[in-house]
C-alpha cells in the first residue's frame, strides 16, 4: 500500500490511494528548485534521466502511474513558473551610453565599491513655464519683467507625487536618500554598485579618460581613486533598465552612462609678456564682499564722482580703460546689492594676489572676490597654466562691473557634468547670482540628451526669475571642440535658448574695422556659431535667422539644423585682453573674453536699474532681437568661422563647413555689438515707443494658460527623509555648497 521514494535529500511516503496528489507536488517542487524550465531542451532532458535513475522504487507496481503523475508535475510546475514570470514588472530601457574614444572601459566596478546617483525627477508644468518666460520677456507686454518668485516657480514645477513614489521604490530595494534639492526635482542616494546594478538591471565597469587636456587636481573630490594614473576613475554602465512604473516619474538618473566632458582648451595666450607689474603681493584695504553683504557703500576713499578706470597705455591690446572707451562705459560703478558670478571648471583657480594687483594698475575698486569652493591660489604661473582662464574671467567682470558682488564659482567635471552640476546648484538658490558667465563648452552631440534637457528645464526656471546666463560660443568656429571638417558641431550649452550666447569680434584694438575673430585673420582664434541638433530655433528668433538665409548669396554647406537653436545672440570683442598672473600682465584671446565682459555690462545695467527701483533684465533674448528694428547694434558684416584655433604659430585648419557674415543677424556674430548707451536703451521703458509693433514683430503665444501662481509650494505628505545609506558611510552627505544673498 505505501511506497518511499527518497532522491537528493528528498523523501516522501505515497500510497496508492493518495499517489496523485503527492507524488505530483514533490515533482513540482522538486523541478521548481532544479529550475528545469530556465535550462536549455538538453538540460530538461538530462534531468528528467537523472531523476528515473536516482528514484528507488520500492513498489514497482506503481511505476506507470509514477510516469503519468512525472508528466503531471512537469505541467504543474510549468504553469507556476509562467505565473511568477506574469507577476515581474516589465523593465525598460531608459538611456544608453554616448561614448567616446578617449573614454574606455577597464573593467568591472567592484561590487561593494559606493557609488552616489542622482535622480531626477520629472517637473510639471514646463511647457506652461515657456509660455510665460515669453510673456514675461517680451517688450511691450503687460507683465514684462514681472519675474517669479523661487516659491513661486517651485510651486509650479514642484511634483511632489512623484518624488515619493520614487523615494518609497528605492527604499523599498534598501536604498535611502541622502540629500534632495528645495522642491524636490533631484535627489541623491549612495549604495554599492552590486546594489545600482541588481536595481537598474545593468553592468557597471571603470572608465577612464586616455586624453584629456585638463590635469588631475589633488584635492578634487572623485568617486573613486585610481590605481595606476592621475587621471580619474569613473563609474558608469553602458546602459540601464527602470521598471515600467517608475519611467513616469523620472526624467533621468545621472552618473549612470553620461559621458564625462571633453571640454575647449584654454590656452590662448600670446607667447610674449605684455609687461611686468611686480610679484602680485597683496595689497592693503581690499573690501571683504561677503554673502550677506548689505546696502551700505563700500569705502570709496579719493574717489569723487563718476569712478571710470584710470587711462593706461594699450597698443594693440585690450584693458578695462580700453573698454570703457570702445563700448562708450560711464562709470565702472555698480552695486553690492546686484550680484554676478564666473563659473569655472577643469581645475581652473584663480588668484586672489593678482586681482588686487590689477585692481591697483587700473585704479579699480579694491573689493574680493567670493570663492565659494576654494579654488584660488597663490601659485600660478605661466607653466602650469592653471589661472589664465580664471583669472581673465573674474578681473574683468570685477574691473567692468565693480563694487558689485562677485562670486567665482567652481563647478567639479570629475564626477559629473560640470554645467549640469553648476546650474542644479544656483538653480536650487532663493537668491542666485543675477548675472551669470560660462566661458567654457563641449560639443552638442557629446553631451547625453539627459543632460541637455535638465541644464534647459533649470535655465528655464531661472530665467523665469530674472537671471541672466550669458555663455561664449566657442573658439573653432563651427568645427567644435576637436576640429572637425567632417560636419558641423554646436557648443553646448551656447545652444540652450534660455542662455545668451556671446560671440568674439576684433580690429578695435588695432584701430581697425569691427569684423569677427578669425584666426586664419590673426585672431588666433575663430569665433563660434552655428544650430543646434537638439533644442528647437525659439519664436523670438525665427524672423531674424529667416531673413539671414533669404540674402545668402551661395549657402553654407549643408549638414547643419537649419530648424534650430541658432548662435550666437551678440558678440564682443575677444582678444589680445590683458590678464595678470604671477605679477605678470599676458594677452588672451577668445570668446571666453567676451562672455564675462558682457555678462558685467549687465551687471552695470541691473545696478542702474535698482537705483531708479526697478528690477533686473533677466532673461533678454526677446528683448535683443525685438530691438533690430531700433538700429541699436553695430552690425557685423565681414568674417567667417570656418577655421579652427591658431596653434603655436602654425597656420589654423579650415573647413568647408562653415558660415559667413552677413548684414543683421548671423551665425558668426549674431546680431552685431553695441555700445553700453544702446544696450541700457533696449532696457529702458520708454524705448518702446509702439509695444504692438514688438508684440507683432516676436509672432507672441496667445495669454499663457497659467493665469495665476500659487502663493508657495505645496508640501509634501511625506519628506524623503535624509537617512543613512546602504553602506553606511561615517557621516551624511551634504549638499554643495550654496550662494545665497541678503536684500
């Protein structure tokens, strides 16, 4: 009546009576563990064999009906599996990497290596927030220069629903966030990569950079060491996975696959020095500007009137006197309660000894400049090569726009995209800097399309509060950042239509005529310009590009976008400036000249504009190109940007692909230059003498949708919590560290 079968530590009694029931679980669960149905045809074969022989029958007469029920479990166990297969959520595939060649793969990342990622949330109403910037931008319209509040914006964009699901997600797979911006649009959390790679369904391997212009910085804070180089170590997958549920709630998660960027060479100074001023000491009674700077005046002692920098000799070359002369600059005098800023990357310092000493050669106000993550030195020089850029940034747009509050800001490109990480951060301020300058760019087609769309949703939302970024357009023409003949290559981020994209002219400081920079010219470098693959041509500026290509006599090569984003806005002139470093004045060149001199014009015009109680410019792309009919620029007309970067007194490489100069706007200089009279016209009230005339010219969106901001952002049900992460670091990540400025 009863028979025992005993196989691989298994044993179960089954009698005639019950033998169906019995013997057909012991099957299911038997072939559940073996995972017969995972295996290859071969494999179920070999293990149905394996499991007659290894049965001891001890009641042979049951043997048939042990086949039926076999094949009865197998059916069993069959539709289990199919079950639980129906009951795992579909994984979808987010975002793959863009790679590079000079970014390669080592091996794989170590299972118990921490690894930080940062999760974006998906915003609300975007599109309602274009509409608006285009309201509040637009000259003429009843709410121009009106700008939102950052509670304002954060109660619109904030998606709280969305940040909780996420948050509940990861903690359910034992992650924990550690930090989260203000309203919640990002969020970090640290876990081993086994963790990342269980959750994202992916792989993650160590990267390294074989090339990179930049040198490794010490103290710069990476995500992990390397072995056998100065050149950092990065994390990344090629690719990852979401559940389908959660593809809904995020935008992107970064430090996944996006590339690390191969960003423009900054090294286009002169071979010669200019002159010499001393060894760069310090210099007495500097004005310490801090954060919490108030409304009182600094101390202007000996100063009476107009303060205008004092008039030095520059043959050939170009100084603060110079500039004040050119762009027909009243007075250098701003204010502490307006506020710019210069943000660097590439382990670029700055020193704080050489400003003072070029503050005391061009008789500039003696303040200091805010160094929020301490990256200023006493050691640069022209060997290392580490301060050229930063300090031409921060003495100009200090020696334009002076008395005004200053911020050098660092923005590390060893972790993360430093454009990304820059704009997340000022974007997470109630008081960002008003004026912003980015003298740096990498190729469009580079940069993950992640990235791209979260840097334009942040200027979005800055702009909408009257912010201004102002960015160079790049230094090899319309060849990008490797040069390349084979097409065309826009700079990121002078492509965003929420940027002011600045262009570099020369002759001036020759006594020559106003025409672009062109290195095959003697310009040493080739301004840059072009369309965007990526983001589409704003409203504001179909007009103008449209009437470009209408008077093209030949048209450029084709190859480019003629539908987007076009660049530059404006242009300025662009080298031969005259920097200082170690004690030393050396000539620079480049639209990284140009970007901070423009971003301290408007410094000088929002400080102008708070005198007479008005706000700052913001967001002024509509309000440039709507001012061509005003005959208020100097338009540019002969040039190209079909060249590259002039090298050690090597002739430049030049393309076929290119663009060319042309009357109004253009894709080498824009709409022109200006004089500082004219560009504080385009901002006074009363220039606007027919607002329908603006309002036809710009074709403005009917009343956006949003007729009303909420008075602050609604709190969450449930605060991610800062609580420690999976591998339980000695302390709790912070965020960056902020600007934040008193009124």
């Amino acid at each position: 009546k009863v028979c025992k079968l005993q196989y691989a530590g298994f044993r179960i009694d089954i009698s005639v009576s019950n033998s169906v029931g019995s013997f057909e679980r012991f099957v299911v669960d038997l072939l559940l563990q073996r995972s017969i149905f995972t295996t290859t045809i071969k494999n179920f074969i070999n293990n149905f064999f394996e499991v007659m022989i290894f049965f001891h029958l001890r009641c042979i007469k049951i043997f048939l009906l042990l086949c039926l029920h076999f094949s009865l479990g197998m059916n069993a166990a069959l539709q289990k599996l199919k079950s639980e297969e129906s009951t795992t959520e579909e994984m979808i595939l987010v975002e793959e990497m863009n790679g590079r060649d000079d970014f390669i793969s080592l091996e794989p990342s170590s299972a118990d290596t921490p690894h930080e990622l940062v999760f974006a949330i998906k915003q609300l109403n975007i599109e309602e927030l274009e509409d608006l910037l285009l309201e509040l931008s637009t000259p003429g319209n009843p709410r121009y220069q009106q700008w939102l509040t950052f509670e304002e914006v954060g109660a619109l964009t904030c998606n709280i629903n969305s940040t909780q699901t996420v948050v509940d997600w990861l903690e359910s797979e034992g992650v924990y966030i550690s930090w989260t911006t203000n309203h919640f649009e990002y969020l970090k959390a640290t876990a081993n990569i086994s963790t990342w790679e269980r959750i994202l369904h992916t792989k993650f391997y160590k990267w390294q950079n074989l090339v990179s212009s930049m040198s490794t910085n010490l103290k710069q804070k990476t995500d992990s060491t390397s072995d056998t180089s100065n050149s950092p170590i990065f994390h990344r997958a090629t690719k990852y996975y979401l559940p389908a549920s959660m593809t809904g709630h995020l935008s992107a998660i970064f430090n996944t696959v996006q590339v690390p960027p191969k960003l423009q060479e900054k090294f286009q100074q002169s071979e010669e020095d200019v002159s010499a001023y001393g060894d760069g000491a310090e210099v007495s009674n500097s004005i310490p500007f801090k954060a919490n700077i108030k409304a009182q005046e600094v101390n202007l002692a000996g100063v009476k009137g107009k303060r205008v920098a004092s008039t030095v000799p520059a043959a050939n070359s170009v100084t603060i006197p110079f500039l004040n002369k050119l762009y027909k600059i009243p007075s250098n005098l701003g204010s502490p309660l307006v506020s710019q800023a210069v943000i660097e990357t590439a382990d670029e310092y700055f020193s704080p000894q050489d400003l003072t000493t070029f503050q005391n050669i061009f008789n500039i106000t003696k303040q200091k400049a805010i160094d929020l993550n301490g990256y200023n030195t006493t050691d640069c020089g022209r060997v290392s090569g580490n301060c050229f850029e930063g300090n031409l940034d921060i003495q100009y747009i200090m020696g334009i726009a002076q008395r005004t509050t200053s911020i050098y800001w660092y923005s590390s490109y060893l972790v993360e995209d430093p454009f990304l990480a820059w704009i997340t951060d000022v974007a997470n301020l109630a008081n960002p800097p008003q004026a912003n300058s980015i003298s740096w760019s990498i190729n469009e087609q580079l940069v993950s399309d992640a990235t791209k769309l979260s840097f334009n949703t942040e200027a979005l939302k800055l702009t909408v509060r009257g912010v201004t970024i102002v960015v160079s357009s790049g230094d090899n023409g319309a060849a990008g950042v490797y040069c390349q003949c084979d097409g065309y290559y826009p700079s990121f981020p002078a492509t965003s239509p929420y940027v002011t994209t600045v262009g570099a002219t020369m002759g001036p400081e020759s006594n020559s005529k106003e025409v672009s920079c062109q290195s095959d010219k003697g310009g040493l470098i080739t301004s840059g310009g072009g369309f965007s693959y990526f983001y589409a041509m704003p409203q504001w500026q179909r007009a103008a590009v449209k009437n470009y290509f209408s008077n093209l006599a030949t048209p450029p090569v084709t190859g480019f976008n003629r539908t987007g984003r076009a660049f530059p806005d404006i242009s300025l002139i662009g080298v031969k400036y005259n920097v200082l470093v170690k004690g030393n004045l050396y000539q620079r060149s480049g639209t990284s000249a140009s970007a901070p001199l423009f971003a301290a014009m408007i410094s000088l015009v929002n400080s102008n504009r708070l005198a007479a109680g008005l706000g700052a410019v913001g967001f002024i792309n509509p309000t440039l190109y709507a001012a061509t009919s005003k005959k208020l620029f100097n338009d540019i007309v002969d040039g190209a940007n079909k060249c590259c970067i002039m090298r050690n007194n090597i002739p430049p490489t030049c393309c076929e692909t290119g663009f060319k100069a042309a009357s109004g706007w253009d894709p080498v200089t824009g709409l022109g230059s200006f004089s500082f009279p004219n560009l504080t016209a385009m901002f006074t009230p009363q220039t606007v003498t027919n607002p329908n005339d603006v309002l036809n010219l710009l074709k403005a969106k009917p009343t956006s949708k949003v007729t009303s901001i909420p008075s602050k952002t609604a709190k969450p049900s449930v605060r991610p919590t800062n609580r420690p992460v999976t591998t339980k670091p000695t302390s709790k990540p912070t965020p960056r560290t902020g600007f934040s400025k008193a009124m």
